[in-house]
C-alpha cells in the first residue's frame, strides 16, 4: 500500500482515540509521524530535536489487522512518551531488554478496550513471577531481574525501543510537558475524570511542576480575613471619645461563612484533617461557620461547634451548583464568603452565590471549570 494510505489509517485511528479517549488524541497530535522502514513495527524516539511516531507501514497495514489493533498499538507508544520510558532507559544503567518488557508490562495495562496484538507482553505472559498490576516500571524490572530467565532475551513484541535514550536532552522532557499540559487543556473536567489515576496523577505533576507554590494557609486567613465585616453599636456603657458624652461608639467584628465540602469520596483523610486545621483556627477568632456537604446535591449542612465531623455523607458524582443555590436560597443567613474544598472535577457552576468564594482544590485537582473566586491549591 502507498504513503499515503497508511496516513490516512493512521489518521482515522486518531480520530477513533479522539471520540473515546481524547486526551491520547490531543497528546499525539504534537507528535511527528515518522513512516519508516527503519524500524519493523512501530516506535517512539527523538529525530531532530522533536518527537516522533515511528510507523513501518507493512506492519500497520498488514500485520495489524483490525483497527482497534492499530489504535492499541498507538495509543501504547503513546504511553511510553507519557510515562517517560524513552529518557528513563538512557539515564539508569538498565538492562536494555528488561528494562523494554518492564515497561511494555506497564503501558499495556492502560490500553482499555482496544485489542493488542497478540504478542504483546502483558501481566498474564509471566504466569510464574507473581506480578502484581499497577505497578512501576522499576517494579517490574526488579522483579524480571531476580527472576533469572534466560528466555526472556528471546522476547519481540509489536513495540520497538531501538529509538530510546537517542538525542534526549532536558528541552526535549520540556517540549513534553508543554505537549501533556496543551492535551489537558483541550479536553474537558469530565474526560480528564476519566484518565486513569496513574496517568492523571502524572499530569497533576507536570502541571504543579509549572505553577509557582502558593501558601494555602496564608491564602485562607487572607480571604478570612477580608471577609469581615464590622457593625457599631452606640451604648451607654461607653463615653464617646470625641464629645466625653454618653452614648459613646462600640465596634464589633462579626463573620459569617459557608464551608462547602466535596464529599464524592474525592477528598481523603489527611487533606481534610489539614482543611479542618484551619478551619477551626478561623472558628477560634470568632467566625461563625456552617458546614455544606455535597456531592450531586446538598447532604446535610450543621454548625460548625469545634470538632471535625466524624464521617461525610455522599459518594456520588459532583456538582457546585447546589452548594450555591442553598446559599443563595438561604439569604436571610447572610454569609460573608464561601470556602469550597473541593477536587474541581465538575460542569462548570451556572450560579453565581451573593458572596466570596474561596476555592481549596486538592493536590490532583482541576481548575478548569471553576471562573469566579480565587482557587489555591492545597499542598
């Protein structure tokens, strides 16, 4: 087959990636599609100075038979730039071909639906070694290591890694993670939510590698603090100081705020001790506090007394419009700001509450959809 059928299968196999799983989609549509016959499958690696998909084109027509079989071999190559085995292998004394089985053991597992060709390695092609799933490259290759098989360097898959460690150097990782960073950005909350943790986890990373650290704790007393209010109050108990006359002035502080929760099971533990932390801080200085614990919709919502609760009700999807729409339909309350602890996975909110918001996002969270208040994330 010429040329350029085999860009045009390729084409139509990205185009399948960008229905069901868009992320990959956007991710290789920053990468150069290199049709080689210096490879006899397929392969990732750097060819001056930008990465590139290298396709042999007899095996992408001919070998692979289905396209879900083209996808899945696209999408693994894929995975491998993602996860950085192509600059791992160059900068650690690997075994070259322990270390390619490690992390085809790896990539393999993210593959979903799609159908590998038959000689992929995957967890079940070492029913001996007692391989555990979701585990890290390093993990594997120990694990192969203290094995001892010497049948293992007769291993070929459908994936080459000849191109591995070849002209990788610091802005070659730079360039990537502008490419992982432009894929998120493309995709919305909903279709991130749906990445694997591993895979989003290293995305998160790559995104608090990129954006300077803010002190979330400072950032909390500051918008506490802003969000006082003071009354005066004329009492008789007081001489004024400007006419030494009774009634004189009496100042008092007072605040009132809504702590929303995410409780779609997103928020764990020791985030949430620290959340409360500062908190009950606030509570100390006098601030009257309402808990708002929400999922989809509003659970329960109790006076904040001095104690973190015991358990959070909820479980479900996420939503910030009914965390917003209880405050707006509860005006007579009259809160002065709302602190949202929250992952920010959600549609963006529709309504806008009648006081400050103060978004906290947890580590691994988004800010996509949020477009009003000031989001911090928490450390």
């Amino acid at each position: 087959m010429s040329s350029l059928n085999v860009e045009d299968e390729l084409s139509r196999c990205i185009i399948q990636l960008l229905l069901k799983e868009p992320f990959y989609a956007h991710f290789l549509s920053g990468i150069v599609r290199n049709i080689t016959d210096e490879i006899p499958t397929a392969a990732v690696g750097v060819k001056n100075g930008r990465m590139n998909l290298f396709i042999n084109e007899d095996f992408f027509l001919n070998e692979l038979k289905t396209s879900s079989s083209r996808v899945a071999v696209i999408k693994h190559e894929a995975l491998h730039i993602l996860l950085k085995h192509c600059f791992r292998l160059k900068y650690n004394n690997y075994n070259p071909q322990l270390f390619n089985i490690a992390a085809d053991i790896v990539v393999n597992q993210f593959i979903g639906d799609w159908d590998l060709p038959n000689n992929a390695v995957t967890l079940s092609s070492f029913p001996g070694l007692g391989l555990e799933a979701n585990k890290s490259v390093e993990w594997y290759y120990e694990k192969l290591e203290k094995s001892n098989n010497d049948n293992l360097s007769e291993i070929i898959t459908h994936s080459d890694h000849s191109k591995w460690g070849e002209q990788v150097d610091g802005s070659i990782e730079t360039e990537l993670e502008s490419m992982i960073l432009q894929a998120k950005e493309r995709i919305s909350a909903k279709d991130f939510g749906n990445i694997p943790e591993d895979i989003k986890r290293m995305v998160s990373e790559v995104i608090e590698k990129r954006n300077p650290k803010i002190n979330w704790k400072r950032a909390l007393q500051l918008f506490s603090t802003s969000s006082r209010k003071t009354r005066i109050y004329h009492s008789m108990k007081r001489i004024s100081k400007r006419y030494g006359t009774r009634p004189g002035i009496k100042i008092k502080r007072y605040q009132k705020l809504a702590v929303a929760i995410d409780t779609s099971g997103s928020i764990q533990e020791d985030q949430l001790e620290l959340f409360f932390a500062e908190i009950h801080n606030i509570w100390k200085q006098g601030a009257e506090i309402e808990i708002i614990e929400c999922d989809a919709e509003v659970k329960r919502t109790y006076p904040y007394t001095g104690k973190k609760p015991a358990f959070l009700e909820g479980g479900g999807g996420t939503s910030f419009d009914p965390v917003f729409n209880y405050i707006k339909s509860n005006r007579f309350k009259r809160f002065d700001g709302c602190v949202y602890l929250t992952d920010g996975y959600a549609n963006e909110p529709t309504i806008v509450p009648p006081c400050k918001v103060f978004w906290l996002i947890t580590p691994d969270g988004t800010t996509d959809n949020i477009k009003f208040g000031r989001c911090v994330k928490l450390e």
